[in-house]
C-alpha cells in the first residue's frame, strides 16, 4: 500500500484559489483573457481557478511532455498536443501545475510568442525554486514548495494519483 503524507489540504488549496482568481480578475478586467493550460497535470488546478474568475473568458489546453514516468526531469520537452485556436492579439495565461527545472515553461513561452499574443503570463499552481535549472518569468503562484516529489490535485507519479483532492508526498511506493 502507497503511504501518502499531506503536504497542502483540500481546504487550503481552495482558499488560496479562490484569492488567486480574484487577483487574476483585477489584473485582467478589459482584456482579452485565454487560458492555455497545459495537459495533463493542470487540468484540476485549471478548472478550479477558472470558476474563481469573474471575467469572461475562453479556454484552450496543449499538451506537453517532459517526463518519461520517472520522478526526474528528462530535460527534453516534446509537444503532444497543440491548441485548437489562435491566440494572435489575446492575453494568454499560462496555467500549469508546476514549474520545476523551468525546462518545460521556457519551452512553451518561446513557443507561444512566434504566434503573436498581445501578452503571456504564466499562473502555476506551484512553484519549486529549488530545482529551477533556467531563469522563467511566473506571475502567479498559489503555493511554493520545498524539493520533494508531490503528487495530487493533477500531479502524477507514473500517471497515477491526479485524483486526490490534496497535495501530497508519496513516502512508500
Ligand atoms: P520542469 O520542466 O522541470 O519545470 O517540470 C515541469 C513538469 O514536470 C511539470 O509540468 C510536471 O508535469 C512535472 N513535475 C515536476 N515536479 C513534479 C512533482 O513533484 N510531481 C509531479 N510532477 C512533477
Ligand atoms: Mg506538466
């Protein structure tokens, strides 16, 4: 049996979103709002940071990979998906679960800007400023969180667990 330490509870997690998307609502009132969020891990975060949002506002998801199902960083990222829409003159925010290396992010900025939107702004459900490998801009953190491998709320270990309603460190396999 998998042993599993909650690291950020269910309740914790919706507080924090619910102020993450009204501060996202003030930063965002007249603009052109796109969220882009990149599959699979983003998509709990995404849908509930998309209902604290009081904007109107479209939806588009890409689909990214970096991992083979190892808790390491390959480093080398490979879109699996692309978005169904133009975002040329819109204000796209980046929704992701986690910006670790920074690998996977400065990858995906370097892609969406060739394609001409009026801004990019990256929102990351969390932030692990310890194992940053390159310097990537995030505006938007709901949590920092010390090095350990998470799992929950759209984080997988070998594609497992991103059905838990909280955040949590896998401690036995
Ligand atoms: P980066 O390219 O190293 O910043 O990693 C980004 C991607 O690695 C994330 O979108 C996640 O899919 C995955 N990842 C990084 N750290 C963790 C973790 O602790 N748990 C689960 N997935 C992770
Ligand atoms: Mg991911």
């Amino acid at each position: 049996m998998a042993k599993i330490r909650e690291m950020i509870s269910a309740t914790e997690i919706s507080t924090r979103i619910k102020d993450l998307g009204a501060e996202i609502s003030r930063d965002y009132e007249e603009k052109n709002l796109v969220l882009v969020g990149v599959l699979r891990g983003s998509i709990i975060f995404l849908s509930d940071l998309c209902r604290s949002i009081t904007l109107p506002l479209e939806i588009d998801f890409l689909g990214l990979s970096s991992y083979g199902d190892r808790t390491e960083t390959s480093g080398i990222v490979r879109m699996t998906q692309d978005l169904s829409s133009p975002i040329e003159g819109k204000d796209v925010l980046v929704v992701e679960d986690i910006v670790d290396t920074g690998l996977t992010m400065k990858y995906l900025l370097e892609n969406l800007k060739t394609r001409r939107p009026r801004s990019v702004k990256v929102c990351t459900f969390l932030d692990k400023p310890e194992g940053r490998k390159v310097v990537v801009p995030v505006d938007y953190i709901a949590f920092t969180i010390p090095n350990e491998f998470v799992i929950g709320y759209g984080l997988d270990y070998a594609q497992k667990y991103r059905n838990l309603p909280y955040l949590g460190v896998l401690e036995e396999k």
